[in-house]
C-alpha cells in the first residue's frame, strides 16, 4: 500500500534520522486486521524504540492530539514511514490546535 503525497520527497521511507518533533504513520496488528495511526515523535530514540503521542483523526482527515495525551513506546518495526509537516490552520485556538498533512490515507484503515 502506498502514501500518497502533494510531495512525496517529504513523505520519507528513510526511517535512520527520525528525530523529535516529527510525525510518522505507524501500523499496528490486531487479532484479525491491520490498523494505522499518526504521531509525533516526542524524544529522540532509544536504540530501536520512540515515545510517540498519538493524534486522533476527524472524519475530514484532520488530526488532533486528543485532551488526554496518549503516547507509548513503539518499535522502529512498527514505524511505515515519515510524514511531511502538517499544515496548522490559522484562526482560534482551536482550530489551530487541527493538523492536516499532504498525505491520501484513503485505504488505510486508521485507528
């Protein structure tokens, strides 16, 4: 399956230099299927493993990072590929908190 982009020299398949701050599309197995979900790096690794905060998407494929932070440690495995940065709309404080990336995630089931 492949992400679609705007401008797909952003959207990387080099995972060697994620570093804090950026976001990834990660996948993750259930019992029966594959789910996919978007976050943020929030430290630098340690070895093959990332603190991520999880965004939660909108039904116009936006993100936003839910009231309660939700974050993990996830292997580099479970890592698809880096995502571009996201546009942030200009406005309240809450439509700014709204990221929206340059990335077709039609097809993917996302968590």
């Amino acid at each position: 399956m492949e992400v679609e982009t705007e401008d797909s020299e952003d959207c990387s398949w080099d995972l060697t230099n994620i570093q804090k701050g950026e976001f990834v599309l990660l996948k993750f197995a259930t019992k029966k299927t594959l789910k996919f979900f978007v976050g943020q790096i929030e430290e630098e690794p340690s070895g093959s493993e990332f603190l991520v905060n999880f965004l939660k998407m909108t039904p116009r494929q936006e993100f936003v990072f839910p009231h309660q932070k939700d974050n993990s440690h996830i292997s580099a495995d479970d890592i698809v590929r880096k995502l571009p940065a996201p546009e942030t709309k200009m406005g309240t404080a809450r439509s700014s908190s709204f990221f929206k990336f340059s990335v077709n995630f039609h097809g993917y089931n996302m968590g």
